[in-house]
C-alpha cells in the first residue's frame, strides 16, 4: 500500500504556513495530523484539499451513512462498483431533494479520490455518475489553459506599435495568468510592482483580500520595458501626472473607458469571450486543478472559502461533458 508523503508536497504543513487565510483550527488540525505517523485518513486527505472542518463534517457524515447502506447490502467499500452506487443513490430518491443527492454523490466521489490516492481501488466507481434535475449557478462557458495562452499571445501578435497596444498587452497579461479584475487593474499603482522579486502585490477591498501573486518570467521583462518607457511615454502624451499603473489616452481616469475599447479586439480573437470576469472565471477553474483551495482562495483574494468553492461547479461540469454517454441519474 502505498503511504500518503505529507512533507515535500503542495498540500503540506510547510505550504499550509505560507497562506494566513487558514482558520487557526483548521491548521491546528492539520499539523497535528501531518505529525501522525500512522497512516492519513480522509479528514486529513480532505484538510489537505483546503476544504473547511465544517465541511468535513458534512462530507463524514454523508460516507458513514453510505458505508452502513454498504454494509446492510453485505458490499464491501473497495469493491462497490458503479451499478452498487446508482442503486444507492437510486434509493435517496425517495427521501431527498436532487440538490441533496448531488450533494451527497459528490461527498462520495471525494471519499473514493481519497482511496485511489491510498490506491486501495483502481478506478473511482463515481466519476461518471451525473446527478441530472439540478439548477446549477452557471458561471461561465470558461476558456481553457491554451484558449488562455493563446489569447494573449495573438493580442501581442496584432501588429501595431501604438502605446495603447503596449499598455494593453500588459493588463491582458495580467487576466490571463494573474486572473484580475477590472477593479483591481484599475487601482494598481508603480509601487506595487515588486520586479525585483518577480511579484506584485494587489491591494484588498471591501470584498476581496489583499494578496501578493508571482509574475510569469515573460511577465517581468514587458513590465521593465512599460514602466521605463511605455508608461513614461502615456504620461507625457496625456500630461497627467498619476501612480495608477495604467491611464487612459482620454481627459477621464476611469478604467473602464480601457476595457471597453480592449474588450471588442479581445472578442474578434476568441469568439468564446465575453468579458473580463469571465477571463477571471477561467483563471480560478484552472487554478483549481492544480492548487488546493485555499491557496486558490489566496491568489484570488476570496474573502470567503465558499466563493472559491462556487467556482469548482464549472470544473465538476467538465468532468460531466458526456454523461449522457453513460446512465444518468434522472
């Protein structure tokens, strides 16, 4: 059986310090379990994905009620099988609402993630289960990693030397991997540009925390160049005098006469665009992929771990894309 290593991972104790957004419970929690030399059990696994101890606890008590069903029907959890697990929820039917069968599926998915993890099964028996009937909060028709990639790299392609398109090549830059908003572009300063250690910091608000967020390697030799020279530029043309990161050619400061003229170039590349909260959208989902959730909550400043965990519908519908290839649950 192969053992869980907690110390050199991305989910580890170590990484966990780094990111203050952790309740002081939840990392207590954590520590001492990372301590434990026994083998890790799924409130650790799950501690380790970010999720919440309340959360946890809901996820608990929805396995333990589907592991008595399992073992009233004489089936042992590592061999349940797809077939076990539709009639089980086949029987939930009859008592709850869709949302709670969704709900509870998706407890059951984790705890068999967290068994393939441990490789106690090959394969997850629930990946292809699809609870149909849900409203679900749409978010957006979100771009993926190289539809991201590319739109920044045709953006830089088109072929103008205008300084608008030099300014813009940077803030398209900064929805692409750094997965901004427009409020937050609108009131980044010179001094939050941290080049020298390859970072820049992003201001809180009322509704977001403040973060700091690594610059890719590309990233820092355009903003050298718009700093010294592009942005020095603007200001002489424009005669304004202003630490805002980026201004208009306008009279107003308003960012939003930006946007609305870099939005349309954006659409004419990607059909699939439509506006920068969308681009952002498509940032998160792909962040989490490859992060836990609370350092996605870090990077994109979410107050709460409950507005990260909304973005995860987008990626449990991409799972979801040929479901009805399959049996779904109607």
């Amino acid at each position: 059986m192969t053992k869980i290593k907690l110390g050199k991972t991305k989910d580890s104790r170590s990484r966990v310090a780094r990111h203050p957004k952790y309740e002081d419970a939840d990392i207590a929690i954590l520590q001492k379990m990372s301590n434990e030399k026994e083998q890790p059990n799924f409130k650790k696994y799950l501690l380790q994905k970010g999720y919440s101890l309340q959360t946890i606890k809901s996820f608990e008590r929805v396995v333990a009620k589907y592991l008595k069903w399992l073992k009233k029907e004489n089936v042992e959890d590592l061999s349940a099988s797809y077939n076990d697990i539709v009639h089980y929820i086949q029987k939930l039917r009859n008592t709850v609402k869709q949302r709670t069968i969704q709900s509870e599926t998706n407890a059951i998915k984790h705890y068999y993630n967290y068994l393939k993890e441990l490789d106690l099964v090959k394969e997850n028996p629930t990946l292809n289960i699809a609870v149909k009937g849900v409203k679900r909060k749409i978010l957006y028709n979100t771009l993926n990693k190289q539809e991201l990639e590319k739109l920044y790299n045709d953006f830089r392609n088109i072929k103008t030397e205008s300084l608008a398109k030099k300014r813009n090549e940077i803030i398209v830059s900064l929805l692409v991997y750094q997965g901004l908003n427009s409020t937050e572009l609108s009131r980044l300063t010179i001094q939050d540009l941290k080049l020298r250690e390859g970072k820049i910091s992003i201001g809180g608000t009322r509704r977001s925390n403040e973060r700091t967020l690594k610059l890719e390697s590309h990233q820092i030799l355009d903003f050298m160049e718009y700093q010294l020279k592009t942005r020095a530029n603007i200001l002489t043309e424009t005669k304004k005098e202003t630490d805002l990161l980026f201004t208009s050619f306008g009279v107003s400061t308003k960012f939003h006469n930006i946007i609305s003229k870099l939005l349309p170039q954006l659409k004419k590349l990607n059909k699939k665009v439509k506006s920068v909260h969308q681009i952002r959208t498509s940032v998160i989902v792909h962040w989490l992929k490859i992060y836990n959730l609370r350092e996605v909550q870090y990077m994109a400043g979410h107050r709460y771990v409950s507005s990260t965990e909304a973005y995860l519908i987008n990626d449990l519908d991409d799972l979801q894309e040929d479901i009805n290839k399959y049996h779904p649950i109607n």
